[in-house]
C-alpha cells in the first residue's frame, strides 16, 4: 500500500492523488504502476473541479494499459482509493483477484467488484497527528469507522483538519503537513 501512495504523489491532480499497484498474489513481483494523470504529452491541468469531470485517465486504468495480459499467475491490486464503476469493470476483464483500498471513493464501483466475486478490503493507508501534539495514532490499529470520528472530533476546530501523514520510503520517514479533512487520505 505504501507503494501505491508513493505513486499517487506523481499525480497532478490536485484534487485526488491516487495511486494503484498491482503485484502477484505472493506479492514477490510488482506487475504494473499507474497514477491518474493526463495523455502523453498532455497539459496535466485538471479540466473540471466537478466529480468525474477531471478529463484524466484514472490510475487503475494507466495500470492496467501496462500490465502483461499474458501472466497466469493470480493478481492483488493496491489502490489509494477504491475504484469507480468503469474501472470496476477493467478490474473484473484484467482478472484482478483481489483489491485492497485505503479510502473509500465510490462504493458502487466496490459493489460490482463483491458481486463478481473479488474479494475488496479496506487498508489504512495514513497515520494521524493531533494538531498541536505529538499523539500519534497509527491508522493501522483504527477501524474505517475509528479513522471518521477522529476525523470527525477535529471538524469544529477553526483551523481545519491538521493532519501528518507519515510513511516509510527506503527506510527513512517521510513526513509532510496536509489541511483540511477533505485531503484526508
């Protein structure tokens, strides 16, 4: 999952980074990476601030462009955000058999996945600081649910949503400050 946020940081999309790998089931190989972003050669500018309407090809499809449709082996897919309904049936035609997601996004896509038979599990993919604390929760040992009152006990503060979100990268820590609780990821 760490891999797939990494990813997602190439996005320039600056209302949803996302990211999506997709590996063997032993997770031994990493079969195919992709981000949402524009064409080759394309301005990388978001076309609409509307839902669904950014013109950017999502990152499950940039993935799935790459993946060698020839491999026997069974697939996972990690992915920033669940999948919508288009990619949902991408997923399904590339014989993805498994989806791990650390936000949800869009529950109709996850709904055909389940009824196809994909089995979907939500993964936390951030850890959280209190504004002003050095509390640190890890969001691997909170439920969906634990995440959104958390999220939930920080709506009144006039400041927004302060968040830090940390991951490992070659060893090291990367940490970065994001606001608001719609960045929340």
């Amino acid at each position: 999952m760490e891999l797939a946020h990494s990813i997602a940081e190439r996005s320039t999309d600056p209302k949803h980074q996302v990211g999506c790998v997709i590996v063997s089931e032993d997770n031994e190989r990493v079969l195919a990476l992709g981000y949402n972003g524009d064409h080759k050669g394309g301005s990388n500018e978001r076309l609409s601030m509307d839902h669904g309407k950014s013109g950017f090809i999502h990152a499950e499809n940039n993935a799935l462009i790459k993946l060698d449709k020839h491999l026997s082996c069974k697939k996972v897919m990690y992915l920033t955000h669940s999948p919508c309904y288009a990619c949902a049936q991408l997923i399904i035609q590339a014989d993805i058999n498994k989806v791990y997601f650390s936000k949800e996004y869009n529950d109709v896509g996850l709904q055909l996945l389940r009824d196809q038979g994909i089995d979907c599990e939500y993964v936390p993919g951030v850890d959280i600081y209190a504004p002003g604390s050095r509390l640190k929760i890890p969001s691997t040992s909170l439920s969906k649910e634990e995440i959104e009152k958390w999220k939930e006990s920080f709506e009144n503060n006039p400041n927004g949503l302060e968040h830090t979100l940390s991951r490992r990268f070659n060893g090291d820590s990367k940490t970065w400050d994001k606001t608001r609780a719609d960045e929340f990821g």
